[in-house]
C-alpha cells in the first residue's frame, strides 16, 4: 500500500535526520528558501491561476515563507530553543544523593501537514507547519490541498532538488496529493506521530476524532474557525469614528475576508457617532472592488454561511453587493448585543468578506459579551486613552478568550516572530497551548527527555558541561550560558 | 446539582486567583506545606491505617509533598517560568512596521486533579498536580482517592484552613469524595480546562475517552502504565553479576512494586554469569518479606495480571512466594528475547512485586528489543564504559521511547527537580510533551497569550519594559534579565 511505503520512509528517515547537527538543519532550510525563490515568476503567476489571489500579495507570501524557513534556521543556530536543563549531582546529599539529571527538547517523530487553501505558500507545502517541523527534526509527510496542486508540486519539487543536493534520506519530505480520504488515511497510520493543519472548524473536527480514536493518541495542531471580534469604545468612536470604520472595514475585506484573522464581528456603541461609522463602513464596502476568492467551493460556503447569518431574527443586512459565483460579495449584518447574547449561532464563522456589527449600550454589556465569547485566534480593542483605562476588566478577560489580545489595530497582519501567538481556545484550536506561527512553533514537535547519570560521550552537545553550543541553559535553577 | 455549584465557585475562583501577584500563591504553597506537617504524627498513622504503607516511607513521602510545595513556591518568586517574550515595535521597517508584541503564560481555568492511590500524599490531595497546578494560577478539584479518604479529607482540611486565613475564595480548592462516576461526572463538565491523573493505563484512557468526546476538548495529563525496561550489558554482567541482581531485585520489591517507575522487565544477557545474576535475584525475592499491599483490589489485579504474564507459553517461573489476600507474592519470570518479541502481551504491566527478565544473545538482539518496546517512563542501561562506548545507537533508541535514560541506576526514586522529567511516549502517557514531576510540571496547566501595541498600565508585570520582576527573558530573539 501507499501510505505504508510513505510512513516507512519517512520513519527511515527520522532516525538519520533527527541526530543531525543543527547547522545542517539551517542550511537545509535556508537552501529550501533559495530554491523557493529560485522558481521566480513562473511560480508567483502558477499561484496566481490556481487560487486567483493577486500577483503583488503572493510575492509578499513568498517573502513571508522564505523569511520564516530562514528564522527557524537561526533559531537552530543560535540553539537555545532545546530548553536545556541541568540539575548537577549531589553525591553527598542527605538522605540520599542526587543524581545528575539533563533534559532538553526531541523530536519525536513523523508530522503529516495539511496544506491550508487560504496561504498556498505560508500555510502550505513549505510554509510554517513545515518549517517548524522540519527545523525540530521531524521529518514531514504534506498533504497538498487539492485546491492549489501545481503550485503545491512546484514547491515539492524544490524541497526534493535541496534534498537531494544534501543527499539527505527522501523520506524527510514527501509531498502526497489527494483529498481528505488521502489526509484521513495518513492521519490513521501507527508510524505518523503529530499533525499540523489549518482550515475549518468542520474539517479539523473531523481530523481531531480520527487522530483520537487511533490506537496510540497523537498530538493534533489544529488552527480552525474564529471570528476575531473588534471592540470599539466610546471615547475612540467619538473621536475617529470614520477613520476607525474604514480601518476596520478594510481588515474585512482584505484579500476577500480570506484570513484566519479576518474581522467577523465588530461591538460599536449606540452613540451620537455611530451612525457615521456605519456609514463609513458601508461606504468603503459599497466602493470595494468584487474580488475573487481562492475557488468554488470556498465561494459557495461563504453564500451558505452567510444566508444562515442574515435570516437569523434581529439580524439587519446593511451592505450587500451583487457577487458571483468566483466572488464573494462584501456584506454588512448588524443587530443588537441583547440579539447577538441570545443567538449563539451568531458566533459562527462566515468565511469571507463579511462582518457583523453589534451595537452595545454600555461597559456592562461589553462585560457581558466577553463572557459569551467562544474561544478567538484575536481580540482587538480600539480605544483612546481614557477608554483602555477604563477597560482592565474587559481586558482581562478578553485574554482569556483569546492567543493575541491587539490594543488599537486590526487583526490581519500576523507577525512571524519570537513573541507571536497564533493560537488560542477552542474552538479557535483544539489545544491552547501552542502557537502556529511565530518562533515558538517549532515547539509543538518536541518533548522533554531526561538522561540521568549519563557518560559525557553519550550525551547532546547541548547538555555537555563545556557547553560546546554557548546556548542558554537552566542549571540547578538559574539561567547561565557558562560551562559548569 | 453538585458538580454545578463545585464548577460554578472554581470559575469564580479563577478569575480571582489567578490574577493575584506571584509572592501571594508562594505564600500560599508554604502555608499549606506547613499546615501539612502540622498534622503531625496523626496524618502518618491515618495514612498508614489506609495504605499498609510503612511509617518511614510516608514521612519521606510527606517531606517530598512539602519539599514540592516549596518548590513551586520558589519557582513563582523567580519568576521566569512565565517564557516572557517581547519583540519591540520597528515602526520604520518596510515594506510594513512592527508592532511591539510581547507573550507570556498565564493559565486557562479550573483543573480537575486525580488522587492516585500509590503515593496518597505526593501525587494524592496536595500532590505533584495539585501544587503545580495552583502554582500555575488555577483553582483544582481534587477527586480524592477512594482507597484513602481519611488521609485525602486531612490534607483537604489542611488546605481549606490556609485559603480561610488567606481570605481566598472557596473554590481555589475543593475536595470531591468519589468513585470513577464522580471523576467522569466531573471532567464532562464544560467548566473544566485540565484534568490530571496518575494510575492505570485502563482507568486513563477512560478519562481520555470522556475528555476527548466533550463538545471542547481539553487537555489531559495522563500517566499510565510503564514496565520501566533495565538493559544490563555483558561487560557490567561480567563484573558485578549479583551486586547489580540485588540491586534490581530491590527496586522491584521497593514498596511491594508499587511505584510508577518499578523496573518490570529486565534484559539479561546469555553468559557465564547469567546463573549467578538469576540467582542472586532469586535469592533477594525469597529473603524479601511480604509487604502488605495498598489496598484488595490492587491485590486481585496483581494477581490476575500475574497469571496472564505467567501463562505465557515459554515463560518460566523461577521464584514465587505465597502470598495472600493482603500481600503480594513477590515473582519472577524468565524468558527468551526470540519468545518476547513474539508476544506483545509480555509488555503490559503487572502492578506489584513482579519483574519478567528476558535472556538476549548479543547487542543486535537489544536493538531489536528497543525498536519492539511501547513508550516508557524510563528506561535503564547499566553496563561498564566499554559496555556504553558500544551501546549509542542503543541509547538513542531508549531515549526515543522514553521520558528518562538513566545510566548505572535503578528507575525507582524520581528526582523532584528542573531537570525531570516523568512522563514518555503512549501508552506511558497520553501526550509525551509533558513531565508530572519537577519544576516543569507548572507548564501544562498554562497556555500562551500575545498583548500587541498595549498600553504600559494593561501589560502583566512580567512583560513590562523595565522588567520590575527582574525575571530572564527573550527580547527581540536573545535572553537578557535586563530592562528594554
């Protein structure tokens, strides 16, 4: 069977590519982003005609891609992200000795990465879950998404030319199309140890019950649905109502509302302003260009989606242009926060260029909103000075709701670097407890191992006393990047 | 209904709890550390009344739970196990700014810890879970173990006396008298975040089922069974045949060979001194008096896992004692390394005074041994230098099913330290990426979150600019304890 020679290489393939210096690792990557960039244009425009996404945004996803295959190379360089810990022996100890004990990150096995429609090349074959992956030793299995195979293949074949010039086991990376019987399949392998995915709330459920049910549980990484609500305050509408509106407003509908982080639902207060806003809002959605979105059925889900949203009771449809059936059209819903509290299918996603807007009362109701709130990728506040101070409690627990919390900006636009969080509660993912962009992804591949009393030739360079890679390290309790 | 009200003061008891300053929960963890060893002589003697365990192991055990305690204590008023994060804003960098990010941990709401019945006070009420947890800002219910509800009702009160003088809320800890209904009951509720669990691989992945199949899944520490392989290498044989037998024996017969960590199967090689090693063991098992186990039931397992091991065609018994209702007969069964590879079913766990030794023939055999064997809690080589120069691949193998490798020692006796990790591959838990002993045991119960472009006043302490924690931190990609 396929899949068996599949996960047979690429078990093959751990053993050799897991123990190899990091330096080869980072070399590895970097020379993947080279030979991304190498495919030049004809790559940008393949992109372009399978998922309609315009020319200048794919080169900045190209720019994106590489930049992150080339941080986890430095992340390798500099070393420290093994978090290595030492507890030195204390023969003398009573009542009895301690012994020496080192611990530091592995990776632990296969990774199967489904490639995500939105983000062909960020999210994709040698995007994020992939570079992560990869620089923590794990080899990877992706399943292209069926909506973008050439493009998907073209990468593949760039990975496999570095693979090969490095005369690394084929196992490391192997590129599988197919659909999600294809990504059921591998997902139920013995040998597969971990899956990376992001797309819907649907399609990872149905990833998460296979990978649960399977004899030997795996972790899932499972980025799915959110609705990343926008808090406006009183004090900032007051002031910047129009502004704030088409900031806003074009948060929604950049690249045809087709990011994890696009702008669903955003709390406007009933105040003297608010019609301006709205006003503002309709203005900037009515003069949007229709732009096509990724395919079909990304096209049809939107127009179900959002039929389910605007028949809801109480739900007023402000904004709604023509659309097709490659485009989806820009819309505006609005209803009360009383209408919005009793109705929790208003919470559901509608992905694509459409939000809903919420007109609260006062402080009291925002409180209350946040308790609602399902688990969000995003919150955002956008106040004046006087609003945030006001406003510690809601802040408080919209981190709670949420893996990023943005004081007076949009959503759209995630950062890859150390700090991010691309991440939060269910149903946004199925485990909080990860990011999956940013440094710190690279952490969902590993676990901690322990060597207890171990000879100085058997260990990891990196648990050496001379500590031969300079990295950071946690002994007997405090930082040092010194020998001990 | 019960669970509802339980539920309903923890989550009031979060948003509480966890937002107060690190030195109050260090206080905390003191207080209740030394309302334990208030107890006094009273506690050991209930806890021997209910658990047949010998007074002098319990007080050692009693100075672990404090000594845990207290540890965690340290860890918050250090402070740095919060992973704080910060990239600074680069306002002219193109083709767009930076925004200021910064990340830290913070927890994500009430737990649900499991007493286990083989360590009634260290992984019991105020155990391993119970401490990281609250160290990690969450409110716990604890089910207690039903084999031990005097003992679990003592520290209980113990407790709620520290949360009274404190002025906490009731719900930062609440004990729950039960059996596996109540524990089911409990962790199905949509309030709960986490649950803990130390015990058997059965009653584990029936938690895991139910965690799995809530409408939000959550995060589940499961530590289950382990057989704790010991590798003894030819040379090391050679050498201290019976020193390194009795040393073995007695790790399997520690506490009637009911800890996590008993070495229950043990790898010996066909040599000259083969007879000797079997005897001395034999010799150890025969002088051993018998030692009253926790409880009946666990008694009656051990008996049944017992006879399935034993009924195992081409295992031989070599020792076994008489036992009885109260008391587990200590055994121990041989074996060929060719039979043992043949039948899976060697691996499962036989909770007791039981080990299995399997004779191998050469360093090929062990390979193939390490590649057979299920996840671990540990794994043990001992061997001379010679021995260990030639056993790499062996090693990294091991360390592949393992959470801790250890060299020259006997797995029994988990360091409560940084530097442990207690925890491994399935089935020895759910999810490896995890330890339920040490310092890191506080990770699981937290989850990250981004503040982007926030005010100075709505930052934690932790992540503001002049670093008033004085903690160590990644700024911008390098750790630095200094201020921006």
């Amino acid at each position: 069977m396929k899949t068996e020679a599949i996960m047979k290489r690429s078990v093959q393939a751990f053993e050799e590519y897991s123990s190899l210096p990091a330096g080869v690792k980072a070399k590895f990557l970097r020379d993947i982003a080279a030979a991304i960039e190498k495919l030049g244009d004809s790559l940008i425009k393949t992109v372009n005609e399978e998922t309609n996404l315009p020319e200048g945004r794919l080169a900045g996803e190209r720019a994106r891609t590489c930049n992150q295959l080339r941080m986890f190379a430095d992340i390798l360089d500099e070393g420290s992200w093994v978090e290595a810990v030492i507890d030195t022996a204390l023969p003398d100890r009573e009542p009895i000795p301690r012994p020496d004990l080192r611990r530091m990150l592995v990776p632990y096995g296969p990774v199967v990465v489904f490639g995500a429609s939105n983000f062909p090349l960020a999210f994709s074959t040698a995007g994020g879950d992939t570079a992560s992956a990869l620089a923590s030793g794990s080899p990877v299995i992706l399943k292209g998404h069926p909506a973008h195979p050439r493009t998907s293949g073209m990468v593949a074949e760039a990975i496999y030319g570095v693979i090969k010039d490095m005369g690394f086991p084929e196992g490391v990376f192997q590129h599988v199309e197919g659909g999600a019987d294809t990504g059921q399949e591998l997902i139920s392998h013995p040998s597969v140890k971990a899956v990376a995915f992001t797309g819907s709330f649907q399609g990872g459920m149905a990833i998460f019950k296979t990978a649960m049910a399977r004899p030997e549980p795996i972790p899932v990484f499972l980025e799915m649905g959110s609705v990343n609500p926008m808090f406006v305050l009183p004090g900032k509408i007051k002031e910047e109502a129009r502004e704030q509106a088409v900031l806003i407003a074009k948060s929604v509908l950049l690249g045809a509302g087709q990011f994890c982080t696009s702008p669903g639902l955003v709390f406007v207060p009933d105040s003297d302003n608010t019609e301006t806003f709205l006003e503002a809002m309709a203005k900037t959605f009515n003069e949007a260009g229709e732009e096509k979105m990724l395919h079909k059925g990304i096209v049809s889900g939107y127009y179900d989606a959002l039929e389910s949203t605007l028949k809801v009771k109480g739900v007023d449809q402000i904004v709604r242009k023509t659309g097709s059936e490659y485009t989806g059209a820009p819309t505006i819903g609005v209803t009360s926060l009383e209408n919005w509290l009793d109705r929790p299918e208003l919470q559901n996603e509608v992905f694509g260029p459409f939000t809903l807007v919420v007109r609260y009362k006062d402080q009291n109701d925002l409180l209350k909103a946040a308790k609602a709130l399902r688990g969000q990728l995003t919150c955002s506040l956008i106040g004046n000075d006087s609003d945030l101070k006001e406003s510690r409690e809601l802040a408080t627990l919209l981190s709670e709701k949420s893996g990023r919390l943005i004081f007076n900006g949009v959503p759209t636009g995630v950062e890859v670097s150390y700090a991010m969080t691309h991440g939060g509660p269910f149903p946004a993912t199925t485990d909080s407890r990860n990011t999956s962009v940013g440094a710190w992804a690279i952490k969902r591949f590993v676990r901690p191992v322990t060597f207890q009393s171990a000879p100085a030739a058997l260990l990891p360079e990196a648990l050496k006393s001379s500590n031969p890679l300079g990295i950071m390290r946690v002994v007997n309790g405090k930082h040092t990047d010194k020998e001990i």
